[in-house]
C-alpha cells in the first residue's frame, strides 16, 4: 500500500483534526446504554460450543468422511508466521524512540520493554536491580494500574523475568508486544472477476435506523472526508512517543473531548513519530458505510509508521487506547489488527467482556497455515475473516476455530485521506461490517447474546455445512 505518511507537526495537524462534517441533527448525542441493556458476558463459548456439536454430529454419520476433506479448507501446511523485518523507529528530530526486536517465534516486540498490570503495591517487586519502572497509569476503565518496565541487566527472557515475581503474578507481566495493521496495498483500479464463477446469493439486510456508539483502534483518521460527513467522529492519539494532555489549552491543538474531534495530540516536534492515516480512514469509512446519521464513532490512534506499507502499535499503546473507548462507554470496539497472544492483552480483553463491551477483530493475513492471531483468537473476540463478492474467501486470510463470521473485504471502495476513494483489501477491511452489524443488533435486541444469535442468523453458510474454520458461522451481508 503506498501510504501517506504524516510527521506530527502543529501546524500539520491543526489543518486535518477538525470534526467529521456535522449537518442536521448529528449534534445529538447517542447516550450509552447502561443499564437499560444486558451486558452480561455474551457467553460466545456455548454458541460456538452448540455449532460444534452440530457438525461433529453430521460428521459421524457421514458413511464416506473422505469426502468430508474435499471442501474448502482442504490440507494446509503446519502453522507458521512470518514478521517483519525489526527496525528502529526514530522522531522527526532523529531521537530513538522505538527498538524493534524480532522474538525467537517470529513476532516483533520493543527491545528490553515489558508491561505488568495490577495494583499500586505490585511496583515494589520491579525495584530489583535487574528491572527498572519507565511509567506508571492508572486505567480507570479497567480498574488496573500498567508498569512499564525495561530490563537493565542482560536477562530478557520469559521465565526469567516472570520468575522474578511471586508465583500469584507471574500471569500479569508480558512483553511489549508489536501489533500490526492487517490490510493489502490500496489501489485505485478494479479487480476484474473471473468469469467462470457464479453469482453469490443476494442477501438482503435493511440497514441500521438507531445511532449507534461504536470504538476503534486504528491508525489516525482523517475525519474531513465525504464519506464520513454523516458521523460524529471524535478520536485521541495513543501513538508511542507522543505527549498526552486531558485539558485544550490556548497553544495547544486539541480541543475538548465531548466537544472537538482530537484530543491527545503532539505537543511538540521533538518526540514525534511519522504515522499514517490510510489505513484508520479506510476503516472509518467502512464502519460509517453501515451506520446511520448522527451515529457517533471514537477512535484510539495506536499506529506509527514502520515503512511506507506497514504501521506498528506496542501493546502499550492498544491498552491505553481500550481504556479510553472503555471510558467512552462504547457499545462495541473494532479491532482491525494482529499478533501474538500476550498475557497483558488477554486480560484486557477479559475484563472488557466482563465490562459489557464487544471486541470485534480481524482474523489477520498471514495465510491459512498461520498460528492463530490475537486479538481476534482470544475465546471473547469475534473474529472476522474476508470474502470478495462472490463470496470466495481472500486466499491470505488466517483460518481456524477462532474464525466466527465472513464479511465483504476484497476489493472494496474506501476512503482515502486524499478526498479519494480507493479499493482496499484484507481482513481489516471485513471487520467493520461486522461490528456495524453487531452494534445495530445490541442496540435492539436489547441483549448481547441475542444479538450474537441474530448474527448467526441472518449469515449465509458457505463452505462445509455449519460453522467451519474458513467462514466461521457464514457470510454477513
């Protein structure tokens, strides 16, 4: 993707963090709705749990299994992921503020860094010689305190540092982790389709008529562009590197977080990093395609730049992005990224659930033979996979029992922080149909498993009978 880099200027910014265009009645306020709707756990495991007992009873009475092995999944090699390259991500005045390093199973994380949540008393454990405290937050949200901690001494792996601490912590401390954006390169032609393929079955589904209040953690969003001008988009920088401030100031280039549209932006040029706003405005516009006017939409900007085609986010970035679409009181939260599973992550994600709030993630674009991805593997996220039109699945896309739903994701218009519009693919580019969906469906099913059900409901089987670990449940509409 040839992206448009952005270097996080004052001057740059001011021209671009101006609210989504507001006419009629987008000035309303969609309110959270707390307590009115259930938001017990969305008991996610006896959904998938009942699919897959159908299924196993439809395979034992198979007379011929072998035929079973002729459907779409077929044979794939062993599971396997392929990172980046590590790099070192530096400021617009040439400071260091990123070391990448690549981790012995492939996955990339800051050299040296790990995170730990817990209480306030737990940092007397990192007063050790061998461990310092680089910063300390307090995530309302969630109720947690977050260290950050970096090795000094030359012992930087797993066991040992999780040694160090009393055996009833040792499951909340884990590496700062890198995530990356999960999309293929924009281009500005169609894909042609191949003739000999059949058309998809229509499926019709009327389009949300309540105003939603969904989150997501992307990249930056260029809020300006038409398709967005029917959403109240607000959104906070979270981006490794960047000063963060909760109140506008005369000199600043924030504004009020019920009242502007960025808050938590760069204060100054010396410790900011290049990023990029393709891949969050892309995202956005799919999100706000499904969603109805005065629809409000808040997002946690986590990426910097790697090059020119990737964005990074440390997990300490995500987490205090979650927290902030936690406070925000979001109905659900796109995920449009993928890594490695992490301690630190799974316990957010846990305690969001518990919270009421619905994590819904792409699946990722390693390929079928990939390890499973996280977020979107974690038994309380949906994960989302890609098909094109034709309902084909997109041949990059991860597979496995932690695929729920297919949404169209392959060669579809988005926005572009040009004014353009530009075909975008991946599984990142599926996931926000499906958050709009589940969004839509929570807000008037009043309840999240009902909501669930009607998902599963009202997507069309593709593949293997039953829920499988191409489409998961089926294609969304």
């Amino acid at each position: 993707m040839k992206y448009t880099l952005f270097v996080g200027i004052v001057g740059l910014f001011a021209a671009s963090i101006s609210q989504a265009q507001l006419t009629g009645t987008l000035n309303q306020v969609v309110s959270p709705v707390r307590p009115i709707i259930d938001r017990a756990p969305s008991e996610l495991k006896s959904i998938r749990e009942e699919a897959r007992r159908k299924v196993q009873t439809s395979v034992d009475g198979a007379r011929d299994l072998s035929t079973l092995g002729s459907g779409v999944v077929g044979k794939v090699p062993a599971p396997q992921f392929i990172a980046p390259t590590a790099t070192t991500i530096l400021s617009a005045s040439g400071q260091k503020i990123i070391k990448e390093v690549r981790l012995e199973n492939g996955f990339l994380a800051v050299e040296k860094e790990w995170l730990f949540i817990g209480e306030e008393a737990d940092k007397a454990y990192f007063n050790g010689t061998n461990m310092e405290i680089l910063e300390v937050k307090f995530l309302p949200a969630l109720s947690q305190w977050l260290y950050k901690v970096k090795v000094t001494g030359d012992k930087d792996e797993v066991s040992y540092i999780r040694n160090s601490l009393p055996r009833n912590l040792q499951s909340q401390i884990g590496r700062n982790h890198i995530y990356l954006s999960q999309s293929e390169a924009a281009t500005n032609k169609s894909k042609p389709e191949s003739a000999h393929k059949l058309e998809a079955s229509s499926q019709k589904f009327e389009s949300c008529l309540i105003p939603l209040r969904i989150g997501m953690v992307d990249t930056h969003v260029v809020p300006t562009h038409p398709m967005l001008s029917h959403i109240s988009l607000t959104q906070a920088s979270f981006i490794v590197g960047q000063s963060q401030k909760s109140e506008p100031s005369k000199d600043s280039n924030m504004s009020r977080e019920g009242d502007g549209k960025v808050i938590g932006q760069p204060m100054s040029q010396e410790n900011t990093v290049a990023f990029s706003s393709d891949h969050g405005t892309a995202v956005a516009s799919l999100l706000a395609a499904s969603l109805p006017e005065s629809s409000q939409v808040f997002n946690a900007s986590v990426f910097y730049s790697r090059n020119s085609v990737s964005q990074g986010a440390t997990l300490m970035s995500l987490i205090e992005g979650l927290n902030y679409l936690a406070s925000q009181q979001v109905d659900a939260i796109n995920m449009s990224i993928a890594g490695p599973d992490n301690p630190i992550l799974a316990r957010v994600i846990k305690q969001l659930d518990r919270n009421g709030i619905q994590i819904i993630a792409a699946v990722g674009n390693e390929g079928p033979a990939s390890l499973p991805l996280y977020p979107a593997a974690y038994p309380e996220t949906l994960g989302i996979t890609a098909v094109d039109k034709l309902h084909e699945i997109y041949r990059w896309a991860n597979q496995g029992d932690y695929v729920d739903f297919a949404a169209y994701g392959v060669s579809v218009d988005a926005a572009h922080p040009s004014g353009k519009t530009v075909r975008q693919t991946g599984t990142s580019m599926a996931s926000p149909r499906a958050t709009s969906l589940y969004a839509c469906f929570f807000r008037t099913e009043q309840q999240r498993h009902a909501a669930l059900l009607k998902m599963k409901k009202i997507a069309l089987d593709a593949g293997n009978p039953g829920r499988d670990k191409v489409f998961g449940f089926g294609v969304l509409p």
